[in-house]
C-alpha cells in the first residue's frame, strides 16, 4: 500500500506537545486526559452494580 494514499491526520501532529506545570510537577495535556479517562472509568466500575444472573441451581 502506497503510504502517500493514506489519508491526512485529522489532527495536526507537526508541533510540541503542550505542558501543564504545577511547581515541581510537569505533566502533558495529553496524558492528563488519559488519567481523567482511567479515573473516570475506574470510578464507574465502583458504582455500576454487577449484572445480576440466576443462582446456583
């Protein structure tokens, strides 16, 4: 497959990446958003009930 058929990305990857700074700590936004996402759905496997099936027979 020729690479020059593939279509462009959607997003403009040609750049630094940006960075969150608190004091010492330095973090990038793109992995901030996948921390919010793990907690997020870490937080909803608490919460959500276990799907409720018959019992031992």
């Amino acid at each position: 497959m020729d690479p020059a058929a593939l279509p462009a990305s959607p997003i403009n990857l040609d750049h630094p990446g940006h960075y969150l700074h608190w004091g010492v700590i330095q973090l990038s936004v793109a992995n901030l958003v996948v921390i919010a996402a793990m907690i997020v759905v870490f937080v909803l496997a608490l919460l959500l009930p276990f799907p409720k099936g018959k019992g031992p027979s």
